[in-house]
C-alpha cells in the first residue's frame, strides 16, 4: 500500500438497486469503523443527494486528510477511461453519468468506481475467501449472476472493462448462465419464491429438492466453462443465494469435475463460500483506494 501516513482510512460505498451500504473503513487494520445503510432512492438526484450525505455520516468527526479514498461498487458495464456508468440493469437512470466524479467533486477526495460483483470478489480475494489464492473468480447468486476476477490480488478488467461478466455466458441455446442459476431460475421453474423454496427443500420436499439439483447442475456447468478459460485457484460463491449453497453446491462441484478439461485443474480447483457476508461489496469499494 502507498499512501501518506496520516492517510489510514478509506471510504467503501456499495450501491444497490434497493440499499445503499456506506462505510468507513481502516485501511491498516482492514476492518469496518463505523457502517450506514439507506434504501436506494429511485431518482438521480435524489440519490446522489443522499449517497454524498451518506457519506458524510460515515466520516463524521474525520479529517479529510487521514481519507486516502472513496470507492464506489455500482451493478453495470463501466467506461473506466472517461468514468461513465454506461448499462446498470437496476439503476438505469444512472446510466450516463458519472457518479464517480460527482461525489470526488463534492468531497474533494480521489474518488474511484467499479462494477459491485468485481468489488465483491477483491473483497474476498483479499481479505476474505480467497486470501491465501493468487487467481481468483468471485460469482454472485442472487437475483441475477455477477462476477469478478482477481489476479495476483488485481481486478483483471480486459480491454474494455466488462471482464468477469461471467452471467452472460450462454449455457443452453439462448439461456444464460444467469437464466439458469439465479434468483431468476429458481422463481421461473418453481413459481416460488427463492425463501419459500429453500424452506420446503429443507423439510425434505421431492420436488424443491430437484429445483435445487438442477441449479447445481446449471452452476456447475458455468464453473466448467470459467474454469476452461481462466483456469483459476479458487471459485469463491456469495450473493444470497449462497445461504442455501447446501442444497446445490454438492452436485455444482460434481457436474464442474465432470466437464473440466485439465486433470491438475479437476483435483486442484476449489469451489468454496464466501466469508466477508453482506458487507463484502463496500469493503471491496473501499479496497479501490489502496
């Protein structure tokens, strides 16, 4: 880490389509100081009236010259040359903008944004899951399928900054990966409610039990398919559909050893749960100042 020594804190944002989690967070000790959380308000300038007040109750009492930062983690396809939010599937009146600059003009702090499934997976890569990893690939299961790739401890964006969008992979015909193993399938196949389901699969019914069968079938084959191409260490899974990883993770991790190409990969690859819970996407954020 590179920073003037008085310059110990940063300040992490992760900006959801229904909740804002802002944080300040103590980059030497890597851990959360102090925590607020707002629901996402659905206009533009409503939201960036209340992310920049949001903020300001983060680092109540803290001089500006002991922030090295602020991170934004925002869902959507990023231009990370000119800052612009360009394609964010639940903030869509976002998409345009430039977040980024008008909070760093406010605040008067170097000011950084990423995609929030990459911030997750540098969150974990570093300080949780994955801390003991050199290649890593972060994949949310939620209401959609998000991902990120960490190399040597660095996002890899590709040329363009859409690495990592690992949910769009084409999995069965025209399905996605995450048609196929979110939120979004469990709902089109079952006509239940993600919570509702994993309760009846729980109590042992036959056919919640199969939904999830199929999903780790589903979220097997992807992994297979990121494995072929990045050939990483680690698979790291979070999202909230992580909580129900015991009824799907067992077949995943079977139908990814059946399709993965390489020997070494198939014995040596681990597929394992996040541990940063619902915070990992802010730390991530925050971690965008080191």
């Amino acid at each position: 880490m590179n920073m003037p020594n008085k310059q110990i804190f940063s300040i992490g944002v992760d900006v959801g389509g229904s909740k804002i989690n802002a944080m300040l967070f103590d980059l030497r000790k890597n851990e959360i100081v102090r925590r607020q959380t707002i629901a996402t308000p659905k206009k533009k300038k409503k939201l960036l009236n209340q992310l920049i007040q949001l903020i300001e109750n983060v680092i109540a009492g803290v001089p500006k010259s002991r922030i090295a930062g602020i991170g934004l983690g925002i869902a959507g396809e990023i231009d990370f040359q000119k800052g612009i939010l360009l394609n964010s599937p639940n903030l869509k009146f976002l998409n345009g903008t430039r977040p980024a600059r008008t909070v760093e003009k406010y605040f008067k702090l170097k000011t950084g944004m990423d995609n929030d499934a990459n911030c997750f997976a540098l969150a974990e890569a570093r300080l949780g899951a994955g801390r003991s990893f050199k290649n890593v690939v972060g994949i949310t299961l939620g209401t959609g399928v998000g991902g990120g790739i960490v190399i040597n401890g660095s996002l890899y964006h590709g040329a363009f900054g859409s690495a990592g969008e690992v949910g769009w992979m084409i999995l069965d015909g025209t399905r996605t990966f995450e048609d196929l193993a979110s939120e979004k399938f469990i709902k089109s196949i079952s006509h239940e409610s993600p919570i509702n389901l994993e309760a009846k699969a729980r109590r042992g019914d036959k056919k919640a039990l199969k939904v999830y069968e199929t999903l780790g079938t589903n979220l097997g084959l992807g992994i297979a398919n990121i494995v072929n191409v990045m050939d990483p260490e680690l698979i790291i899974l979070g999202g909230g559909l992580a909580s129900a990883a015991g009824l799907f993770l067992p077949q995943a991790r079977k139908m990814a050893k059946k399709y993965i190409i390489s020997p070494l990969s198939r014995r040596k690859l681990k597929i394992v749960l996040a541990k940063l819970g619902k915070n990992a996407g802010a730390v991530g954020a925050a971690l965008l100042c080191q």
